[in-house]
C-alpha cells in the first residue's frame, strides 16, 4: 500500500495567481483519494497575494490563511494538511518545507535571504529546500537557472510544465543523484473550470507523513518517493526543443552550463 501526497499547491488567500480556498483544495484531494496535501503559497518573492505594507505579523497571519482554511477541512473531513511555501528569485522558485507560522513571525529576515542565506538558514530550522519546476521555460523567465548549490532536490515533474521540462528535469535529478518530486502546481481545484485526475500529479510514500519533518527527513536522507505522474512523462521525444540552461556560481550569478538535457 502506498500513500498518495500533493507538494505544490496554491490559494486564493497567500497566492495572487490562487483561484480556490484551501478547503476547496482539500475536498478535490480527499475525493481523489489522496493521503494529504502540503500547501505552498508563493512568498514574499513572489506572485505573493499578501500586501507588502503591512506590518510583519499581520502578513504572516494573512500569508498562512490558505493553509489554515485547509487544515480545518482536512481535519474534518480526514485529510493530512501541511504547511509549506515556494519563493522566488530571479524566476528560479524553490519549495521550502518543514518550518511554520511561528517560525516565521519571528524570523522577518527570511524576506531578504538571498539563496545561501536560505538554504543555510531553512536547515538550520530543520527544514528542506527543493528546486520547483528547474527547466520551466516561460515568458517571465530570462534564463533557465539550475540552483544546484542552492538546494536538497528538484521537482522533476510539474503538471504545469511542458512534458520536455520534466523530461530534462529527471536527466538532470539522475546525473547529480539529487532526491526527486511530483507535484501539481495546482492552483484551481474544479472551481470555477473542471480539473481532472490527469492534470494532478503527486509523491507516493510507503508510510503516512505523521508531520512535515517526516517528508523533510524523506529529501535530506534520499528516502523512497514514488512519482505519481503520467505514463512516459520522462520519456523523450524527437521534438523536444534545445533548452540554454545556466548553473548558479557561489556568487548567484548566472554561468552557462553548456549541456544539452535532451
């Protein structure tokens, strides 16, 4: 038996971008039969739905309302409700898991990390940091950015992305033996437009998550994750585009890589 999670979710209250509140998100995960959800609401670096002139606490408080809403319902209806976040920065995102509301409230500089500052920062919270979507190829991305230095894991398949992401995304996971998730970006569950079984990805784990640090400890200490993802979703096709992709130096900055991840 294995229990199925979603790792990237979105709502109307912390993300600009969200569509449904999170108890909408909890009801479409419980009917799909899946084990718990971890929201992640964009940060403060992001498409962030919080206003930036409010004092801290009162954005924290906003910020957590989507996971909140969730919880409620996961609690009522038996739905595993997690609280995470994905922050941006220079349209490379990564996924932070295993720190919560009160770690935030009293730690205001997290707004301003650069990536090192997060990654060292994250683990010294007993947290993880994992790359969303790494070869994502959109308008509002200038350079396909590789965070190597700067994270635990990858995403490797993101239902939001074109299959020739994801494709270069496990190449990319496999070469540099990096642990590896699934998950939906889901930012609209059935509500207004309907959402299928097919546009939701997910992690399957051998074992229930009794808290967040169950999954942390999964990515830090390479443990079992299943990929719940389309059939052939990592298989390559002839008419996969030539993707310029760039490594982070230690300074941040941008260096070509120089590969081909077709």
């Amino acid at each position: 038996m294995s229990y199925l999670y979603e790792t990237h979710m979105h709502t109307r209250f912390g993300s600009l971008c969200g569509v449904s509140t999170g108890k909408q998100h909890a009801q479409f995960y419980k009917k799909l039969g899946f084990q718990g959800i971890i929201i992640t609401d964009h940060f403060f670096g992001g498409n962030t739905g919080v206003p930036y002139d409010l004092p801290w606490e009162k954005r924290v408080e906003l910020f957590c309302l989507g996971y909140e809403d969730a919880l409620r319902e996961g609690q009522r209806i038996g739905l595993d409700v997690f609280f995470g976040w994905e922050q941006n920065y220079e349209g490379d995102e990564y996924l932070i898991y295993g720190l919560d509301k009160e770690w935030l409230l009293a730690h205001p500089e997290v707004e301003h990390w650069n990536r090192q500052e997060q990654l060292d920062g994250v683990h010294a919270a007993g947290g993880c940091v994992v790359q969303a979507h790494p070869f994502r190829d959109r308008g509002y991305i200038d350079k396909i950015r590789l965070g190597l230095r700067y994270c635990d894991g990858i995403e490797a398949a993101n239902a939001g992305n074109h299959p020739y992401n994801d494709v270069m995304a496990y190449r990319y996971g496999t070469e540099f033996h990096l642990p590896m998730t699934a998950g939906s970006d889901n930012h609209n569950s059935g509500c207004p437009r309907k959402v299928s079984r097919e546009d939701i990805f997910g992690v399957r784990l051998e074992k229930p998550l009794t808290s967040i640090q169950d999954y942390v400890s999964l990515i830090l200490n390479h443990g079992s994750i299943g990929l719940d993802v389309p059939e052939g979703r990592f298989t390559p096709t002839d008419d996969m585009p030539k993707l310029e992709t760039y490594w982070l130096d230690e300074q941040e900055q941008p260096v070509p890589t120089g590969r081909d991840w077709r």
